[in-house]
C-alpha cells in the first residue's frame, strides 16, 4: 500500500465550493482508500491506497467528489515520495526558515515548459520570485499573496497548466503526515 497526499482546489475559499473534511474522507473510505486523513479545511489529504498512478487517482477522486458531494474540483495527488522530492528540491531554503508562511508551491497536473515558465518570471510586476520543478513551482511572495498581482490564473495562464498552491508550512505539515 502506498501513501498519497491529495490537494483540492479552491474548496473553502471565500464561501465558495464548501464541504466538510469528514465528507472528504468519507468519501476515500467510500472510494476504498485506506486510513484518510486530513489537515485544515483547505482540502489537504492523505490516504493508502493500491498501485495506481497519480494521474489515474486524479480522475477517480475528482469523478467521486462530483457524484457523491456534487463538487466539482481539480485534485493533485503526489506519493510520499514524490512530497519528499517537493521538499527537498525546495530553491528557497532561506527564505522558507526565515519566513515559511511567505513560500508558497504551487502544485501543478502538467510540467511546463522553460518557456513558459520563463514568460510566467517575465510577467511579474512586483517582487514575487518564481522558480519550476517538474510538475510544481515554488513562489517567493514577500508582501503576502493577498497584495500580489501574481495571481493564480496568471500563473495557470502563463504556465498553460491547473494548479493550487500550499504555503511552505502546510508542505511540512503533509510530508510530516505522509510519512508518519
């Protein structure tokens, strides 16, 4: 059995796309996932479950929120492992010691391309820094994502892919629970 760490996007946010975190594991306990655990109301999970690839549990979780909690939303689902990798290939360690609530990775369902990603760096207006790994960026948003003009659907926009982001504590907080 492998452990998953799935994220949802833009549940909670506002008072839109609203639903309980015992809904959601209900729902994984419903999905036959094992152990389903989550971490604040933003729609951070983790699970067991069989072999199955993280683009496979995607679409099997997104179809089960939809038909049995009538909402529509994108997950992204890593292995332990791969959370790991987010953490460990983190470009910014100064920054998150220094001040964790300020990094944020944005978790992304395709890698974009350098170009992309450096018209996405060309873009920004302020003093947001953006660096890209694989299927996730890691954002330096020094005056807090609420001031920034950095937007999520710049970001999507530019980078031609979906994503949600955690700040650099929640990342912690979930690898801490995948691993445990």
């Amino acid at each position: 059995m492998m452990i998953h760490v799935a994220l949802l996007r833009g549940i909670n946010v506002g008072g839109h796309k609203m639903v309980a975190m015992a809904d959601l594991r209900e729902l994984l306990t419903r999905l036959g996932f094992a152990g389903p655990r989550s971490l604040l109301q933003s729609g951070n999970l983790v699970f067991g479950s069989t072999a199955r690839s993280g683009a496979q549990l995607e679409r099997l979780l997104e179809v089960g929120a939809e038909k049995h909690l009538g909402l529509q939303t994108d997950f992204f689902v890593r292995t332990t492992a791969e959370w790991d990798e987010v953490i460990a290939g983190n470009p910014f360690p100064r920054e998150a010691a220094r001040d964790p609530a300020h990094l944020l990775v944005m978790f992304l369902k395709d890698a974009p391309g350098a170009r992309d990603v450096k018209a996405l760096q060309a873009a920004i207006r302020g003093p947001e820094v953006v660096r890209a790994q694989g299927r996730h960026a890691y954002i330096i948003f020094p005056d807090g994502t609420g001031r920034s003009r950095l937007t999520g659907s710049i970001i999507e926009k530019t980078l031609g892919t979906r994503g949600t982001g955690r700040n650099w504590n929640t990342v912690r907080k979930l690898g801490a629970m995948a691993n445990a």
